[in-house]
C-alpha cells in the first residue's frame, strides 16, 4: 500500500478489485460519506493499485515507479481537480491551471499536496467554493489525446458537489465526459455532501458509502502509534469517528486542558475574564489559518455538553470523556436543573456554521456565550436560518 496508515474499508476496497479483475469496473464511481473516513486516501490508493507494476496480495506494493509518483502526485496518468479560487490571471492555452494562482496560493496548494503525500487523512482546503469548468475542460482535451504511459487514467475529484455550485456548468461539463468516456478511464468523485450532485451525475456513477470510524477503531490505530490507551480513548470518543480530526486533536493535545479551562469557565462560571479569553483563542486559532484546529476548539464544546447530557441521565455513566470534570459536571446540573442542554448543541452547531461565513468572530463567540448561558438558565435556544 502507498498509505501504511490508512485504515483500509476492505469491503469497499476489495469489491473494486474484484470488479477489475473481472473486468467489470464501472467508468466512474463514487466515494461518499462523512469527513475523515478515508474517502481521498482510498481513491489515491486504488489508484495506485490499478498502475502498481507488482501488486502484493491485491494491493499496491507502493514501491515500484507507478506507486511512488501517484502517491508524490506526479503521474500523467492520475489528474487530481479539486475546488480553486477564483482567478483574475490569463489561462494559458489548456485552460485553468495552477499558474493562474497567486504565489501564495501556489505555495498552500504545493504544501498541501506534501502533507497529503503522507497523511491520507489531511484535508486539502484553498478556501474555494467551486470547481472552474476550465478544469474539466482541459481534462476532457486532455483525455482524448494519445497517453505516453501505460495503465489506467484516473480521474479524482475531492469535493466533487462543488461541479454543481452556480450554473452548474463544471458538473454539466463532467456529465457530457461521463457519457462517453474513453477506454481504461476511471472518474473516482468523493464528497462528503452526495445529495448535492445531479442526479444525472449520479446515476452515471456506482456510489460506495463510508460509515464512519468506530470508536475501537481509531483507539487502536494510535494504540499502534505506541500512544497510551487513556489518551487514545480520550481521543478517539472526542473525533466522533473522524480520524482526520482525531490526528489534529493527538498534534495538539497539549492544548486541550488549557481549551477546556477557557470554555468550561467562559461557559458556564459566569467569569467575564474568560469570556475574553474565549474571544481571543478563536481570533487566534484563526489567524493561524488551519480550519482543523479551529474546528478542534468546537469539537471540545461539543463533547463537554454531551459529557453533561450523559452525566445528566445517569450520574454513574462511565461514557463521558472528561472524567476529571465529573464533579463540576454534577455541581452544574444540581444548580441548573432546567438547563437545556440539547439546544446548546444546536447552538454551538449554529456557530460553528456562521464562522464559516463572513462573520465576526468576536460578536459570534459573544452570541455563543450568551445562548449557552441563557439555556443554563432554562430558555430554549432559537436556531439561525441558514441559507
């Protein structure tokens, strides 16, 4: 395999290969499910296996020349499209490329393919909300046109439902390739948001779901990494079986006490120093402009409301995360017994979606601490409207 620490969905996987090897793979498919399950990381791997030049037990041995430039993204034969920033830059005469953008887009877009090259897990992200049609246009010119290699064309698409922002036009553009697509030519889509492709697209398509990670899972895989199995557990129950966040969370897991402190007191203690201090982690964890640790900070809110919803149920539960809070946790339902602590999930849910708009973090995390503290207080939290 080219990714050793890629936990391998072997029902999917092994149901592609079988359809290979009885020459019965579908000209597109796709890979859909929840984020962090391994949805990129299969389609580059399966790709691999498709060119590897010595396969090893129906995998790829991701050693030989095909295996190494598919995993550094540097075969001809394996385009990678994901979504791009739009462009004010002359195309040059293939269409949309990445000299079309900035030089710091073309630094984040190089080390992003770096970190991917290693961790199937990492989430390519340039802050994009569609996929140009000039792409699918230059791949169209481009597949129809003589290969000098050998094997498989491979076409992987992340993000896909960004074809289908806007006009559509990206996504009618596939679906005319779709249509009529070349021998030994494979679309592998993924996407994490399957109702948001055409229908069209989609029944062009033989689609395989991803269920997230068990808990068992992804304590084991670091348990594997030599990580204790306390810290691992933690873990793992916290990234809710998305393995990309649970890697985040173990980088930076010297800063989940100080976290837990800042919300825990800005929550529910009624401290206005931490509200402060509240407003300054999220401005800080987003000006260093990595969306994983920036989510990381919510995932912690998320879990010490569930803890407490547990706890609320059943005061002896041993299924909450953090354990050492179990008597302040007690102490916060005793002196809120009508605190409502399902719609605080529904408030940090809300958000978690207004910052990824334009917004102002500081007056949102104000928000955030004021519906907390008014349904400790007893009053339902109302939800935004999203468009």
């Amino acid at each position: 395999m080219i990714y050793p620490n890629l936990i391998l969905n072997d029902t999917i996987f092994n149901s592609l290969v079988k359809s290979h090897k009885l020459n019965r793979l579908p000209h597109a498919i796709i890979l859909h499910g929840n984020s962090g399950v391994g949805k990129e990381g299969h389609a580059i791997e399966f790709s691999a296996y498709l060119n590897c030049e010595v396969k090893e037990k129906l995998r790829a041995c991701g050693r030989c020349s095909n295996c190494i430039r598919i995993s550094s993204f540097q075969h001809s034969n394996v385009k990678l499209i994901i979504p791009m920033p739009a462009s004010n830059k002359p195309k040059n005469s293939d269409g949309f490329s990445i000299n079309t953008l900035s030089l710091a887009q073309q630094k984040s877009f190089m080390n992003a393919l770096k970190e991917k090259e290693n961790n199937p897990y990492y989430k390519i992200n340039l802050k994009a909300n569609s996929i140009p049609i000039d792409i699918i246009r230059h791949i169209r010119k481009d597949l129809f046109m003589s290969s000098i290699e050998e094997g498989w064309r491979i076409i992987i698409i992340f993000d896909a439902e960004k074809l289908c922002t806007g006009t559509q036009a990206s996504a009618n553009a596939l679906l005319k390739i779709l249509e009529e697509p070349p021998e030994k030519t494979l679309f592998i889509l993924t996407t994490s948001y399957q109702n948001q492709l055409l229908e069209t697209i989609k029944s062009r398509c033989q689609s395989f779901y991803f269920t997230n990670h068990s808990v068992n899972e992804i304590k084991q895989f670091f348990q594997n990494k030599n990580i204790e199995e306390k810290k691992s557990y933690m873990i793992a129950k916290m990234s809710d079986g998305n393995l990309g966040i649970a890697l985040q969370l173990i980088e930076n897991y010297e800063s989940i006490p100080k976290d837990i402190e800042i919300i825990f007191e800005a929550f529910f203690s009624g401290n206005d120093s931490f509200n402060q201090k509240f407003q300054n982690r999220l401005q800080d964890l987003n000006r260093v402009g990595n969306r994983e640790l920036f989510d990381n900070f919510f995932q912690i809110q998320l879990q010490l409301i569930r803890d407490l919803m547990l706890i609320k149920m059943d005061e002896k539960n041993n299924e909450i995360i953090f354990f050492q809070l179990k008597r302040k946790y007690l102490q916060i339902i005793k002196d809120n017994p009508k605190a409502h602590f399902h719609s605080m999930l529904e408030a940090i849910e809300d958000t978690i979606y207004m910052d990824q708009g334009n917004v102002n973090l500081s007056l949102n995390a104000i928000s955030l601490i004021f519906d907390i503290q008014s349904c400790l207080r007893g009053n339902e939290y109302q939800p935004v409207i999203k468009f």
